[in-house]
C-alpha cells in the first residue's frame, strides 16, 4: 500500500487504507503501508518504522523502492510534494502490477500539469479502482479508459457496527458535521442553516486540515450570533465519534467533492438520517427513504425542520440506513479487493 499520509491521520484514504490493510493481514497476506513521516500540521514528525495491528508501516522521506509483487497506490494527489512526484512516476514505470485507488483526486480540475502527469502515470497503472459510479463516469469523462475501471465501494469500519449504542442528553438537539476540517468540505453551510434553527444546535467535529479555514468558521457563527450553538470538536477519537453520531439529530456533510462520502455510511451504520450536498457521489447514497440532498443552507435547515418535528420519520429512515450499511462491511470489501489482486497474479 502506498499513501501520501497514514494512521495516525484520519482522513478518509487514511481509514480506507488502514481497514483494507488490516483485514487483509486477518486474511493471511502480508502488508506493507509505505508513506510519509507527515500528519496535516507537522512535516517528519512521526516515527520511521512502526506496526499496527500486523502492518508493516515504512514512512519515508523521499526517494525509495519496493519490491513487493503488487503495488497499491492511493490518492497521490492529496499533497503535492517531491513524495508525490517520485512515487507517481517511477512506482509505475516497469511494474504490471499496479494498483491505484484515487479517492476522487482523478475528479477535480488541478490545472493541465497536473492532467498531464495523471495521463503518464495511468500508463502503468493496471487497474483503477473508483469507490462509487459517480467517481467512475467522471473518471471515464476525463479520459481514464473505462476497461481499466473496476468499482469496489469504500467499506464502514467494523466499531460502526459493533460499538454499543451510547446516547447522551443535551440541552439541545444537534446536527453532526463529520468531517476534516477543510474549505471543500463546506462547514460554512450548515452554520448558515442554523439561522433558520433556533431549537437546534451543530457540533463540528474532525481533525483540522485547514486552520485558517477553521478560525473562519468561528468567526462567521460570531458574526450570526451563533457561537453559543456551534461547538468544535476537535481530533475527535473512536469512542466519542459514534457517541456524537449517537446522539445527534442526523448528520450532515455538504463537502463540494466527495467520492463516496465515508463519514455518511458510518451515520447511515449507526442507524441514522443523514443530509448532504448535491454534489459528487453524495445524491448515489441518499434518497428519499433515508435522509435529505439540499443544495443550500434553507433546504439544509428545511430538511433538519422536518426531522426534529417528526420522529416517526427519524426512525423510518434510520432504519432503512441500518440495513443498507450492511453491504458495505470491510470484510466483504476486502475480499473484493483481494480477488483482484489474485486476477492481476495470475
């Protein structure tokens, strides 16, 4: 496995490369996580060499080979540095066995440099792997060959389903932002909707990847006079993001890109109404039996109207959530994932 940033990151690749590592080494294969010494903040501050839970993790600083028999690559384009650069390029020049899951970085407009660079590296690449069918035919639309395409959904992780239910009274019933803490992911959308919202307050919660994004945030629920109803967690650990997703009205994510929305099935897991944006892969996960698609923060606050007034529907739609999750499990994902690699060794 190869990606830009790792564990302990928890953005969305982070998490979806740790899962499938994870369950591969219960499956019996050996893996290797090779990365950066980088978190969001700090640059070459994590240890060299580590291991979690039977990964083998490498964090290097720049040049560097690999020998293993296939080479999984994810994300490349969430930081642009020399990492990237070497990684994308000389990974994939003489390998036939070279995977790559993009995590929409293959969606979003990065200038013709960057188009061109993606154009060579696809050159080695074997297969890609889109997390959804949006991420697919926007990769198609771009000029990825869709006979290399395959769609393998990103997995829930297993607490999602097994952590024990834990609800805890507020003083007001809220919404859940989970998500970094990043202009894409557009907090500033549901703050706005919680003008409309007198009874409702909102809980940011994610590790920040953007701190001048974050003070913003802060200043905008200032100025609505809002800044007693939004609170901030901030690096929020396993147990307290199901508590908050637990207790809260619905959760909410109306990022500008998602390819597949993690943060939404891990709602949708705990038995959950959700809301989200229009945009990307949002609108493949939700319907009308089991939340909202909101194109602003009047439809965000209409929709989150509609929840607090009527609890039937909460626990229509929760349930609804609870048992399309299950499709989703890491175990089963994993295997997908390992019978393409078996494809690719034959």
């Amino acid at each position: 496995m190869v990606t830009p940033l790792f564990i302990p990151v928890r953005g969305g690749t982070e998490v979806h490369v740790y899962n499938l590592s994870k369950w591969l080494v219960r499956m019996g294969d050996q893996v290797t996580v090779h990365t950066t010494r980088d978190t969001y903040e700090s640059r070459r501050s994590l240890p060299r060499v580590d291991e979690i839970e039977g990964i083998k993790v490498i964090r290097r600083n720049r040049i560097w080979r690999t020998s293993d028999p296939i080479v999984h690559l994810h994300n490349l384009g969430k930081l642009r540095s020399t990492w990237n650069l070497y990684t994308t390029f000389v990974l994939t020049l003489g390998l036939r066995k070279v995977v790559f899951t993009p995590h929409h970085s293959l969606t979003i407009d990065r200038g013709r440099g960057a188009t061109l660079a993606a154009r060579l590296m696809m050159r080695g690449v074997k297969v890609v792997i889109a997390v959804s069918d949006w991420e697919k035919e926007e990769m198609v639309r771009r000029g990825v060959p869709s006979y290399k395409i395959r769609v393998i959904p990103n997995g829930v992780e297993d607490e999602a389903f097994t952590f024990p239910r834990e609800r805890t009274s507020t003083s007001r019933p809220y919404l859940l932002f989970l998500a970094r803490i990043y202009r894409a992911k557009r907090q500033d959308v549901a703050i706005e909707a919680l003008q409309h919202l007198p009874e409702v307050e909102l809980v940011v919660a994610g590790q920040v990847q953007d701190r001048e994004y974050l003070q913003s945030l802060k200043r905008r629920a200032s100025e609505l006079g809002l800044a007693e109803r939004v609170k901030f967690v901030i690096d929020v650990d396993q147990r307290t993001k199901y508590t908050l997703i637990d207790s809260s009205l619905a959760v909410v994510l109306t990022s500008e890109v998602e390819a597949d929305g993690l943060a939404i099935k891990e709602a949708m897991a705990r038995g959950k109404p959700v809301i989200v944006s229009n945009k990307a892969a949002l609108p493949y996960l939700v319907g009308p039996e089991n939340g909202f698609v909101v194109s602003d923060p009047t439809e965000l606050a209409e929709a989150a109207s509609k929840l607090l007034h009527n609890e039937r529907l909460v626990a229509e739609m929760g349930e609804n959530n609870a048992k399309k999750a299950l499709e989703w499990k890491w175990e089963a994902v994993a295997k997908r994932v390992r019978a393409l690699y078996g494809e690719l060794e034959s």
